[in-house]
C-alpha cells in the first residue's frame, strides 16, 4: 500500500495503447510499461483522463491492472485510475485493484454533476471505508468535475488513515498555497506547469506526462528542484512554458487533449500508443506531421533520442 510518505518524486501517466480498430493493443502496452520502468521515475498511474478511462469498460479495466502489475513487477508504485460516475461503480474498480496489489488508487469525484465540499469528502470516505489496504490519491481536476477540492475539506481528508495526497491540475499558486497549508503532511503534487514553484514550498514531486515524450528532460527539472538549483530549474520550467505555448495551445483549438496528447506521444518515439478511441478524432496525417516537425524546430530539447 502506498503510504503518504512514499508520494514523492515523479509519478507517470500510463497511456492506454490502442490498434488502428480501436481494440486494446496488448503487446505494445506491455512494451510500454518495461520503457517506463527504465526511466527513473516512481510511480506508474493508469486510466487518468488522457489514458481514456471513460473509453475502457470493466472488462477491459481488469485486463489493463492485470498486465501493468504483471509487467512492473514491483519495479515501481501501481497507481490506478478507478474513477466512476457513481461511488458504487468507483468501489468496484477501486477494490477489484486493491485485491490484484496495486499500491494506489487515483480518483475524480464522479462528475456528470458537480458535486458539493459535503459530497466530496463523502464520496473519498466511502471509498475510503470499502478499501482500507490501498491507498487513495484524489486526482483534483476541476476540468472534468466542475468543482476543487478546498483547503478545509482536504484538512479533513487528512484525517483519513489511507488517503495519500492529490494529482493538482490547478496552476493557481494562491490556491495551491492555501491546500498546502491546510494539510501539509498530504501529498499534493502538481503537473508540470508549477513544478518549480512547488518545490520552492517543499513539495517533493509531480505527476508528469512530458515523460512520454523524452523522460530524460523530466528527471532534469527533478534533479535541479532536489539540489534546490532553481536557476537551472526555473530555465527548465520555462522550457515547458515554451512547449505548452507553441506546441500543445495551437493544436488544441482543433483537437481534444486525449487526441492531442496520443500524437505527441507518438511523434516523440519514446512509445507507440497508436489511435484515440472514438469519439475522439485523431491527429490527420498533416497535423501530425506538423507536430513532428515542430517539436524539432521549436523544442528539440524534448525528443527522444
């Protein structure tokens, strides 16, 4: 079981690989799963929303924890994405990975309504209370749910002996500031928008999908944030601003972030992960040639090689 103290350093988001006919690519998944655990990262988190968790019925969610425990081999943390749109469904999900090993479960409220502080922290101690041996992260993404997570409601799921920390999506310091100083022994890491800043306050992590494309470049921002070298850390972090800003905005006002975000990952070489599953719309073969090339011209520093 993952326990607050172990939620730390860099945690992946596992990509779902998908064939041309939308079926589960088994044989490059697992090809994934052993580069990923190459890397020199902690954890492995699978079925967040760019993993498409919302495409993969139940069948198909078992297969997925079976393989990624399997091919880990305790070689990382397990973290998996057992989100619903209803508790009991997330129950399920979340017990069926607690009785196969995993370390961790990583959870949005369920978010077809959005739900209130009250049914927020309801929602985390119900699960909370059917699976007592895995830990649980709460993945706070207003995006998709419509509602954060306060600082007094993370003040009282602090109180919660399994309940680890959060995925942060959030980039607003003030708030960020606010959550850490209402529960600072949770583990609340960032994406890589605020990786610096958040290790100025002390936070010792980030969950990362830059991974994907060139895991090198992310063990550098972690390493300079580690040494507190927050010269080389800061230009690191702006490097990401870069990409974000002449890569990933343009592309975004023609595709969806799971489509966009399979492409990358894709025009980086690291891993094949193939097709979004419909009713995503992939990449066509211009755009996705321009990705490749614009990576080149304009961020170099995140290809693989």
């Amino acid at each position: 079981m993952l326990r607050r103290k172990d939620l730390k350093g860099i945690v992946t988001i596992m990509p779902t690989a998908f064939k041309k006919n939308g079926s589960f690519d088994e044989e490059n998944y697992r090809k994934n799963v052993n580069n990923i655990c190459r890397t020199k990262v902690m954890g492995s988190m699978s079925r967040g929303t760019t993993r498409e968790f919302s495409n993969i019925n139940f069948s198909e969610y078992k297969r997925i924890v079976e393989i990624l425990i399997d091919e880990v081999s305790g070689r990382l943390k397990v973290i998996i994405g057992a989100s619903a749109v209803n508790t009991k469904e997330a129950i399920e999900r979340a017990c069926y990975a607690e009785e196969k090993g995993a370390d961790a479960i990583i959870n949005v409220v369920p978010f077809y309504q959005t739900l209130s502080q009250k049914e927020v922290l309801k929602y985390f101690k119900d699960l909370a209370g059917e699976c007592k041996k895995i830990g649980i992260i709460a993945y706070n993404n207003k995006l998709t749910t419509g509602v954060l997570i306060s600082p007094e409601s993370y003040r009282e799921l602090a109180k919660i002996p399994n309940f680890c920390g959060s995925k942060e999506i959030e980039t607003d310091m003030f708030y960020y500031m606010s959550i850490k100083k209402a529960a600072p022994d949770l583990g609340l890491l960032p994406v890589e928008g605020i990786v610096v800043p958040a290790a100025m306050l002390g936070c010792d992590g980030f969950f990362s999908s830059i991974v994907f494309i060139n895991p090198g470049f992310q063990n550098k921002i972690y390493k300079a944030c580690q040494l507190k070298n927050w010269n080389k850390a800061i230009k690191l972090q702006n490097k990401i601003i870069d990409f974000i800003n002449k890569i990933v905005v343009p592309l975004r006002k023609k595709y969806c972030e799971v489509s966009l975000a399979k492409a990358l990952i894709n025009a980086s070489g690291f891993l094949q992960v193939g097709p979004p599953r419909p009713p995503y719309i992939p990449l066509i073969k211009e755009d996705q040639k321009k990705l490749r090339l614009g990576l080149e011209k304009e961020c170099p520093y995140l290809l693989y090689k």
